[in-house]
C-alpha cells in the first residue's frame, strides 16, 4: 500500500536549488541488461546531508523507521524507449521484507511513478512510501526532467 507525505513548502525551492549544483554521474537502471534505461544519479551518505535532512525529519518523524540504508538523487530525462527498455523499468528496491521505500518528487513532472495498480503523478515536495520488496517504476517524462530522492530505510521490529 502506498501513503502520501509532504514537506513543509519552506524548503521545496530550497531543495531545488541544492539538487541543481549536484554533480551526477550517468548510470544504468539495471546493470547489465543491454535494453536498459540510463539515468542521472547523485548517492548522499546514508545518514543523510543538509540537501535531505528537512525529508528525513518528516520521515523520522511519520514512519516506524531505523535510519537510511541508502539514499540517491535520480534525474530521469524525456527520451524514446522500447517496449523492451518500458518493461526493464519494473524494479524491487530490496528484495526482502523489513524496509520501507520513499520517494521525494524536486519537481514537478509527468514521469508518474507506478507501484502496482497505484499511479502518482510528480509534485515538488511530495513523498510516497511503500514496502521496498514491492515492484514498482517510473514513467519517463515528455516533457520535463523528473528528479526524485529516492530513500530505503530499515523498518523498526
């Protein structure tokens, strides 16, 4: 099941801004898979920088949460895909139950984000989370960038 937080909009442009100086490194979606989808991303330390640290607050204080195992900047740009590199998209962000996924939107965007039968569409300073053992995918933008925060915290027993 996927939930819906927000971030005090005092820090969305702030956010933003701190995101647009990010130095990112060209990446594939799936390692190794010759159909995959390339993306832009930036890793932050597990424990969090001053760019995250107004969304860990949030999710600290909303979700029964130990702390970030991993937490990265994705940039996904519009471009043409197959149907084979539409379907490679699909993704678990950890295999096994016990962590909880969240993903904060810098922008707003027409690359939905897809988990299940659950479509969300991206506003700058909102975030949704879900079980990281559930399949889900981003649509790539027509018209824009779409950056996201994409965080994976252990869950406390």
């Amino acid at each position: 099941m996927v939930k819906k937080l927000s971030l005090d909009s005092q820090y969305v442009k702030e956010i933003q801004d701190k995101v647009s100086l990010l130095k990112f490194d060209y990446e594939a979606q799936a390692q190794g898979n010759k159909d995959t989808v390339y993306q832009y991303i930036h890793m932050i330390p597990r424990d969090g920088n001053e760019l995250v640290k107004p969304i860990l607050d949030v999710a600290y204080k909303h979700l029964n949460i130990k702390w970030g195992i991993r937490i990265k900047v994705n940039k996904l740009l519009p471009q043409d895909l197959t149907d084979k590199q539409k379907e490679s998209l699909w993704h678990k962000d950890k295999d096994e139950s016990g962590y909880t996924s969240l993903i904060y939107y810098v922008n707003d965007s027409d690359g939905d984000t897809i988990v299940g039968d659950y479509k969300n569409t991206p506003k700058a300073g909102e975030m949704i989370y879900f079980d990281s053992d559930v399949t889900h995918k981003p649509s790539l933008p027509t018209k824009n960038e779409r950056v996201i925060i994409n965080f994976i915290f252990e869950k406390n027993k």
